[in-house]
C-alpha cells in the first residue's frame, strides 16, 4: 500500500536517508520505505555504462534475477543509456524513451521484465560522466498506473538529499583508506558539517561549516551548542533523541531554506576519524535546491542523438550485426537502417567501421 507523506514523515523519511551515509546497512529497509512511497515492487540504487552494471544497494529483486541481469541482460537493456538523455535531479521513465510497444517487442522484455511481471519504472539520475551514471530506480508491475506527477513531486524532493547520501559515504570510504587524516577528507567535503561529543558540545566543523556559520544569523555555536533561533524553524523536530537520527528546518535572513539532519555516528565510523574519535553524531546542513545538473554525455550533445538511436549505438559498439541489434530491439532491419542513416548523417561518417571508430575514440569532456 502506498504510503501517505506528510511534512513529518517526508522529514523523518529524509533523516533515514542521511542516516545511511553513516551505515550502510540501513539502505535496505530505507529503499524498501521508498518502494512503498512509489508504489513500487522493488527499489535499486546502481551504477551503468554501455557494457556493465555495478548494484550499489537494492530491495525487492530475487539474487538470482540480479546475477542474471548482470551477466546477461545488462547488455541487451535498451535503457541502459537513459543517462545520456536526462539530467542529474531528473525524474525519468522507461516510457519517457520508448513506447510500451517498442519495450514489449525487445528481447530485454520478452526474457527478463516480463517473468518478472515488471514493466515500467521512476528513476533519477544521481550523477554521471560521460561513460558512467549512477541511478535510484524504482520499478511497477505491469497491472500499474504509470508514474504521475505525485511520484515525480516525490522523487524531486528527496533525490538531492540520497545523492549527498551516496556520494558523502563513497567518498569518505575512498578518502579515509588513502588519507593518513580523517580531517583532510572532512575539510574537503562541501556539505557543512558539524562533529558533537557526547554531552552536545560541538568539537569540530569543515570548512564549508565555519563558512557557513560566519554568514547566517538564524543558526550559531553558543557554549560549544548549535542554537537555532526559535522564529527560523519551519519544521518540528520529528521526536527523535538519543541514537536516533534528527531533522529540522529553518529559514535565513536571505529567505534560503535549509535542512539541518543530526546523525549518530556509528563505532566502525568513528574508528576512521582521528582526532575526531570523540564525536558520537554530526550534523548535515543542506540548502535547498542548490545543487545543479552536471554535464550531459558527450555523443549525445555533439550529435544531437536520440534514445531510439544511441540503443542502436550501443549494440553496435559491441559487435552486433545490424540484423543482431535489430532483432535485439525488436525492430525491423529496416528500421535499424533508417536509424542507421541518421546517425550517418549528423556525426558525419558515411561508413559502420568509421561510425564505430568515432564513438569508441570519442574523449570524455574536460
């Protein structure tokens, strides 16, 4: 059953997410919030290129079927270069690239979504270069309504906080096994962060915190204490304490919105952080709507390609005939000659052999 979200539970919802920057393991059951908030059967976080597929966290696919994609279907998915298409923050659906005929007659359909009873889906782009994006997906059985625009309001409000989520944990496990102190990583990251021991006394801040603090009026260090003046807040705490995450919002002079989300800190994070070792939680202060798209992949912005054509791309860059990539489409050879020729036509290549060396040598952006 989908599940209602008010302002209390959208906040609680967002502290769990955060909540998973610090221990991994609570992606699981917070995914499976989220598919429930979707409608959906099953919920993902992973990583693709146009030749392999990484899950990062997931709830609701069958070990088995993920081996499956990995192995075999990954290659074949003709959504597999969604991210070439959409923006970071984007919500996206299989029916925004293709039609529901054009999916059902693909073999990706025939022998993996379909005994799966799988059809369509709601995703956004966490982040991506020109070869790689990152994705939460979420996926609806085929007896369902499409995603509408309550599933899109939904989405937009929470990717940016998972996105933070994700990248603030990849990064601090990449940095803290390079990095002989924990505080070189942490003055690094451009979320403003705050470290609290263990009787409320904040015992230290990032960079982009003492920024921060320098500049607002509505939240400030008092006694080692954080204060927030009362006539800011916009958003109850939502009743956690002790171990429990905590979340609240407020308002600056500037009228900017902002989200503050205190986390405990874990044993086994702590016994990565130095000097920090004492904090027992950390607060996350995040603005509203500040983040911004990053670059789209290159092919696509120097040509002007479609979905329907970089399908076709992707196959042929792996070396399938053009009768094997359209019969993998299921469409008509035809058809994947037409698409054929379009590409042609705008990279300015005349022959397969020249189309194949210029996507495969083409250099990622700057």
């Amino acid at each position: 059953m989908r599940e209602q979200f008010d302002s209390e539970t959208l906040s609680s919802l967002i502290g769990d997410i955060y909540a998973c920057s610090i221990d991994r393991s609570r992606w699981i059951p917070t995914l499976e919030r989220l598919a429930g908030a979707f409608a959906a059967c099953n919920g993902t976080i992973l990583s693709h290129d146009a030749r392999t597929v990484s899950f990062d966290y997931q709830w609701g696919t069958p070990p088995e079927w993920i081996q499956a994609y990995a192995e075999n279907f990954a290659a074949i998915n003709p959504l597999s270069n969604i991210g070439w298409h959409a923006e970071v923050d984007e919500p996206i659906t299989a029916l925004r690239f293709m039609t529901a005929d054009e999916l059902r007659r693909t073999r990706f359909h025939r022998e993996f979504l379909a005994p799966l009873n799988w059809f369509d889906f709601i995703a956004v782009i966490l982040e991506k270069s020109a070869a790689r994006f990152s994705l939460m997906s979420f996926t609806r059985h085929v007896d369902q309504e499409p995603p509408g625009e309550r599933e899109f309001a939904l989405i937009r409000l929470i990717v940016p906080h998972v996105r933070r989520a994700v990248i603030f944990h990849g990064i601090v496990e990449r940095e803290a096994a390079r990095a002989a102190d924990f505080a070189t990583v942490f003055d690094r990251l451009e979320t403003p962060i705050l470290l609290f021991d263990a009787a409320g006394s904040c015992i230290e801040t990032n960079a982009a915190a003492r920024a921060f603090l320098s500049t607002t009026d509505a939240l400030w260090l008092d006694g080692g204490g954080v204060k927030v003046r009362a006539g800011d807040l916009r958003a109850p705490v939502d009743g956690s304490h002790g171990d429990a995450p905590m979340s609240f919002a407020f308002d600056q002079a500037d009228g900017r919105h902002r989200v503050a989300h205190v986390l405990p800190l874990t044993d086994g994070f702590r016994d990565r952080m130095g000097r920090q070792r004492r904090a027992v939680s950390a607060m996350f202060i995040q603005a509203v709507g500040a983040l911004q798209p990053l670059p789209g992949e290159v092919l696509v912005r120097l040509y002007g390609l479609t979905p329907a054509e970089t399908r076709l791309i992707v196959l042929l860059a792996r070396d399938h005939s053009l009768g094997e990539a359209a019969a993998t489409l299921g469409i008509a050879r035809t058809t994947a000659r037409t698409h054929l020729q379009r590409i042609f036509e705008k990279t300015g290549t005349r022959r397969q052999s020249q189309l194949m060396k210029l996507v495969l040598s083409t250099p990622p952006p700057a």
